[in-house]
C-alpha cells in the first residue's frame, strides 16, 4: 500500500486543443510527454490515473 501525504505527488497541466475548436485543461499525475501510447483497437492512446484517455494521432 502507497500512502502519499501532502502534495509530495508531481501535478502536471495538459492543455488540449482539438481540431472543432474546443479546448480541455486539467491537472493529472502522469507526464503525457513521456508516457507510451497504448495501442487499442489500432489507435494510440494516452491513458491518465485519473482515467483520463487521450488519443494520439
């Protein structure tokens, strides 16, 4: 068992934008500009800890 106290955990900001314009902000545990795309029924994908699925084109 992991107990984390405090904010001893990295937060990271993602900002994206998507092709119709619309944008997404939020805060997650995981560095999306070193994680590893999980291939999923062909496409690439960033899977955040707080469920987050990014697709990767």
């Amino acid at each position: 068992m992991i107990i984390y106290r405090g904010s001893s955990v990295k937060k990271y900001p993602v900002h994206l934008s998507f092709k119709n314009g619309l944008d997404m902000q939020f805060e997650t545990d995981t560095n999306v500009k070193l994680t590893e795309p999980q291939y999923i029924n062909g496409g690439q994908f960033i899977v955040t800890e707080n469920e987050y699925i990014i697709n990767v084109p």
